[in-house]
C-alpha cells in the first residue's frame, strides 16, 4: 500500500495551499443531453408529493443547475483539470469494477489513489477483494455502500469484509447518510435503501470486534449530527468525511451539521470529499463551502481541507512536502 500512496503528486496550477479529496468515484456517462443537478450554495425547497403521485426524480428544482460532463472520457478530463485549478494533491478515487481505474490513473498518473467499492457478501467477493490488495490494485475499500443493500454495518454476512480490512490494515469509507431523493420509494436509482441505517450506532459492534480498523464514515452520517458526535467521541480511531453534502445540501443546514462536529472538538477528524458524481465543478463549490465557513479558523480549514486526511492516510513526511511545493 505504501508504494501506492507514495506517487508523485498531481502538479498543482495554481499558488496556495494543497487539499486532498477523499472522495471521488468513477462513472461512466454516455448522454445526448447533461443532466443537471442543483447545488446547495443556494436556497432550495425539498419537493412535496403526494402519495397518489406516480414516482418521479424528486431532484429539488433551483434557477442556476450544474450541467453534468456527456461522455465519460469529458468527465475524466474535466475532473483532472478541476483538481488542477483548485489544487487536489491527491483524490481517492474508487470504482467498483477495479478494471475502470486504469485510464484515470494513467491521464494524471499519481493523482488518485484507488480504491474498490465493495457490492457483494458472497465468498467470491471477500476473495476478489483480497486479490486487489495483493496485486496492490487498491489502496482503500470506498465506498461500501451497505446502506443502499438494506444492511446493517453488523450484519454478520459482512464480518469478514471487516476482518480483512482490519487485518491488512486497509482504510474503509462507508456510507451512512441521506441517499438521492426518493430513493427508498423506488426513485431514479432504485435499491433497498432504508433511512433508518444511516445511524452511525451500527458501527459500535465492528469497532469494538475490530479496533485496529481505519474507518471514516461517508457523509457523517448526515443528518444525524449528534449520534455521529457521541460515536465520534466514544471510538477516537474513526473519522467522518463530508462529501456531497458539502456542495448538494443547503448550505446553512451543512454549515449547522459542521458547526456542531467542530463546536464538540471534532475539527481534527473531519476528512474533506466533494463526492461530485458526474458534475465535476462540483469540486469547487465544495471546497469554497469549507473556505467560506465563518465559524472555522484558518487551522480548522486546513485541517479538513489537507492535514487530517494525511494523517489518516499516513503520508509521509516527503509526501506531505511534496504536496505543498
């Protein structure tokens, strides 16, 4: 793993401070007409259904939407110059077919660090998993998206997925949090995703089974704020990211759920991810919302934006000087 986290850093174009990017997937696009998507930096309103109402996308609906990328090679170039004109060091980039990662790796060679998201619970999964590690395919399991499977972090058909992580000292992201509007009744993208699993409570019995596992829960659990901050302060090993939410949720109720973590003592355990999807001047946005936060020091921005990231991720000292020439 070492040895994939040591590569050379996507040269920045542009003065100022690096920041890492804890959260990016591959996606492949392939559209005659850019979906659009609105971000929160604006005032939106949730949509109202009723119930009688066929099912619809529930996108909330804003003056000035995000055109997304309309071929996947656009998404990749546009997601590369982004990470240059904001100056992302380093992404953790993560698909679940490992084999899509090549040509991302190869157009910014030592700008992602890879990651597989992990899907299944069957043998054959947990097997293919450990073969990427020992290929050194990946460096990260991200994201497990069990949520949107209707599982519960303890279920015990994933125990040896949190065996093996544990064991080879892999960092795992998991998503707890909100999912596309309308997902749970059968929206744009439809799965057994269940509200009720984003409590970041069902992380207490792989913590305590596994306590040398690295961990960060995707979205921090969002908008369960205060369960996060009790799990935050109970296990001191676990981390939050705060992807997607930081550029796609209003910004006075992200900035609120911010506020809370950093106001409890948390600032050093909150990873910055702009989780941008298919819209990549949504890395942007993202970073603007932690630079714009009123109530954080410039320590603080630093931190979330670069210095907790690294530490989590263990870069070393030469990598760490590196990044900031």
């Amino acid at each position: 793993m070492a040895a994939i986290l040591a590569a050379t850093p996507l040269a920045a174009q542009r003065s100022g401070q690096p920041v890492i990017d804890m959260h990016l997937h591959v996606a492949n696009v392939h559209s005659a007409e850019p979906a659009t998507i609105c971000p929160g930096t604006i005032i939106v309103d949730q949509p109202v259904v009723d119930p009688r109402e066929p099912e619809r996308d529930l996108a909330p609906p804003c003056p000035a939407p995000l055109a997304s990328a309309r071929t996947t090679a656009d998404l990749r170039s546009a997601t590369i110059a982004e990470m240059k004109r904001h100056n992302v060091r380093r992404a953790v980039l993560a698909a679940r077919d490992p084999a899509q990662l090549g040509p991302w790796l190869a157009a910014a060679p030592g700008a992602f660090i890879p990651a597989a998201a992990p899907n299944g619970v069957a043998p054959s999964d947990f097997a293919a998993l450990e073969a990427l590690l020992a290929s050194r395919t990946v460096a990260l399991f991200a994201e497990l998206g069990a949520q949107y499977r209707g599982l519960r972090a303890d279920d015990p058909r994933l125990e040896p997925f949190w065996a093996l992580a544990e064991a080879r000292d892999v960092p795992v992201g998991i998503h707890l949090g909100e999912g596309n509007p309308g997902v749970a009744r059968g929206g744009p993208v439809p799965d057994d995703y269940r509200a009720a699993l984003t409590t970041p409570f069902q992380l207490e019995a792989v913590l305590l089974k596994h306590p040398r596992l690295r961990i960060y829960v995707m979205h921090a659990a969002s908008p369960l704020t205060d369960e996060m901050i009790a799990m935050l302060f109970e296990y001191p090993q676990l981390y939050v990211d705060i992807a997607a939410n930081v550029w796609n949720m209003p910004r006075a109720q992200f900035h609120a759920q911010l506020k809370r973590l950093t106001d409890a003592g948390f600032a050093k355990r909150i990873l910055f991810g702009s989780d941008p999807g298919i819209w990549p001047q949504a890395i942007g946005l993202a970073i603007a919302t932690i630079e714009e936060a009123p109530f954080l020091s410039a320590g603080q921005k630093r931190d979330i934006l670069y210095n907790n990231a690294a530490r989590f991720l263990r870069l070393t000292p030469e990598q760490i000087a590196a990044d900031h020439r």
